[in-house]
C-alpha cells in the first residue's frame, strides 16, 4: 500500500522507500563517506544497516509521522534520498537530502528539491520550508541558493561535525508567497 504520493519531475521521481531499494542506498551512497562528510550520520557497514534504515522510513510513513523520507529515482534506480519533517500546526518545514557521488553536477538535487518544495506548499499549504547546511559544505550552501532559498542567519558552533571540530550552520529558507 502506498501511503506517499510519488512526485514526478523531468529527471527523477520522488517516492517511498521500499526494502528492495536496500542495496541501492547501501551500494550508492550508505558506504560512502564523501557524501557523508558533512552530515551527522554514521557509514553503513552493512546492507543490514540500509534494510534497518528502510524499515524506520516505513514506519513512519504508516503512522503518518512529520518525518518523511523520500527516494530519489534515476533512470530507475535509487540514487539518492530527501526528506522533509514538518509542523502541522506552524505549517512549516525542514529538508535534508544526499546524493550518490556518481551523479553529482547532473541538476538532480536542485530538481528534487524544486518538487518537494512546490509539492508541500501546494498540498500541505506549508508558508516556510528551511533547510541547514555547516559551513565548509559550500555544495549544499550553493545549491540552496540555486533553489531560491534565502540565507537567513548563522547559528555559531552548531554541531560538532566529522571535521572534528564545531561547525557554524548555516539556516536558509524559502517562503511561498
Ligand atoms: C549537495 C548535493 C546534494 C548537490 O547535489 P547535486 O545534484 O550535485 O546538485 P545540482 O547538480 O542540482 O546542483 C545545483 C547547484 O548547486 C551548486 N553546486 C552543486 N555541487 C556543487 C559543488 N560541488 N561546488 C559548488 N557548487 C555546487 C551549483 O550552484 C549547482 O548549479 P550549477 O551546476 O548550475 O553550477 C551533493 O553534492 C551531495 O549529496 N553532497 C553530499 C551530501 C550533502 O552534503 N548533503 C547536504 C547536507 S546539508
């Protein structure tokens, strides 16, 4: 049964996770510590780790949680992940997202992002969606800006971060108007 809508743009299609998707997410970007470098996330060591991953993205969407994690699919494979928990009563938002490395540069994030953006405004009639990005990701930060979010402050020392020391994040926005 599905329980999230899948949005459709020209490259991907944002979509539940299924637990056949499991060594998809471990083979293309749970391993890889290139992309995780700048989030608070550990590496999987197993394919047991995407399955028990999979299994909480599950439960969420059965019990409707604000957390919802969508795949990203690429010419029929899973590429990448993003995810959005919002407030009900605010009627706001927060994103995060990843990336296999292989399919950097291809306008793929800032296409996801532009449909989850557009998607929960309209359905879900959010008036905020953020996002953070630490400092030294100047991917994450420019991508953002790409997608018209704003800048709207600096939250020093944020997080202590695999760079092994305590990163400013960076909060940007966009709002529908
Ligand atoms: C950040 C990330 C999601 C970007 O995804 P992507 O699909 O490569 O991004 P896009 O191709 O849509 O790029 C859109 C814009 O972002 C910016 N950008 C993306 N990667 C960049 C990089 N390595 N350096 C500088 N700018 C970059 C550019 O402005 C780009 O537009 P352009 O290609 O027209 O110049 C990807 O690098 C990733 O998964 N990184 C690791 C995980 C991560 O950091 N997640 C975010 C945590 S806050």
């Amino acid at each position: 049964m599905i329980r999230l809508e899948p949005i459709k743009g020209e490259k991907v299609i944002l979509r539940e996770f299924e637990l056949n998707d499991a060594e998809d997410l471990y083979e293309n970007w749970g391993t890889d510590e290139e992309v995780s470098k700048y989030m608070l996330w550990k590496n999987y060591k197993s394919v047991d780790d995407a399955i028990n991953s999979i299994n909480y993205y599950i439960e969420c969407y059965k019990k409707d949680d604000p957390f919802k994690q969508y795949a990203i699919e690429y010419n029929g494979e899973v590429v990448g992940s993003i995810n959005i928990v919002t407030s009900k009563r605010h009627k706001t938002g927060e994103i995060a997202y990843c990336l296999s490395k292989k399919y950097w540069r291809k306008g793929i994030m800032s296409e996801a992002i532009n449909l989850l953006v557009d998607y929960y405004f309209k359905n879900y009639e959010l008036v905020r969606i953020s996002a953070e990005a630490i400092e030294p990701n100047i991917a994450s930060r420019k991508l953002l800006e790409k997608c018209e979010f704003k800048l709207e402050g600096i939250l020093r020392k944020k997080y202590f971060c695999k760079t092994n020391k305590h990163e400013d994040a960076y909060v940007y926005a966009i709002i529908n108007s």
